[in-house]
C-alpha cells in the first residue's frame, strides 16, 4: 500500500512539473535572455506580461529614458504569438539612434535606443499573428546600460 502511494505521489509530482504553462516558458526565456544581456552590461529596468488578443493586438506603454544611456527593449511573445513588434515615439520629439537588435527567437522584436534628451516615450507593442488560440501573453522588458 505504501508503495503505491508513493508511485501515485512521484508521478502526480514529476507531471506538474513537465506541465509548464506559456507564462513559465516565457519567463524561462526571459531569464536566459536576461543573463546573456547582463553579460554584456545592461542592467533589468522593469518588466510587464500582458496578454493580447485580436481585439487588443496592440498596447501603448509609457517610459521614461535618459539622456546617453543606452536602452535594450524587448518584447518577447509566448508559445502563441508568432509575430510582434516593437515601435518608440517621444512624447517631446527627442531624436534617438535606435537601431534593431538580434531577436532571441522569431516570435520577439528587440530594440536597442539611445536617447540624446531625457523624457517619455511612448512604446508601441503590436502582436501581428496569432496561433491557432488566437491569444497569447507578450513580456515587454527594457534594459539599461
């Protein structure tokens, strides 16, 4: 009897944790992301998970950046989302030299900004296509060095 609840308890356990949901898979690919950038100097400012769907395929965010310093931003999608992209504005028209990055898979669009005035940005996130759920969750985060 002892044995089988504990066979019951071992397996019960071993498949919670082959069960990862999207969410899980995007932060194990944020964090590897986040080591290789940390590597490189950048520093973790803030992040934000949101889910999109095609009624909400696009959000705006608000940030602000300094002058000189160089920003990673990145927006990385779930299992779901198969293509997103990333677009800054200056809230003030500060010019920036931004260029796009290498992204880490092909669901994600990174973006390396850096600013020659202080102030806010607006950033565009907008997911393009879907899988066959029609949502999925975005993790936006940016970094600094």
């Amino acid at each position: 009897m002892k044995s089988i609840v504990i066979a019951s308890v071992l397996l019960l356990t071993g498949g919670m944790l082959l069960a990862q949901t999207p969410i899980d898979q995007l932060q194990q690919n944020n964090s590897e992301y986040l080591k290789e950038m940390e590597s490189e100097g950048f520093q973790f400012r803030s992040q934000i998970i949101t889910e999109f769907n095609p009624e909400n395929a696009e959000q705006l965010v608000k940030i602000k950046l300094k002058a000189g310093a160089t920003y990673q931003l990145i927006a990385l999608g779930d299992a779901d989302i198969e293509n997103v992209t990333l677009g800054v504005k200056s809230f003030k028209k500060y010019a920036t030299t931004s260029e796009t990055g290498e992204a880490p898979t092909a669901n994600s669009d990174v973006m390396a900004l850096v600013p020659e005035k202080s102030g806010t940005f607006k950033i565009t996130i907008a997911v393009k296509d879907f899988s066959s759920t029609g949502q999925g969750f975005v993790s936006f985060m940016v970094l600094r060095k």
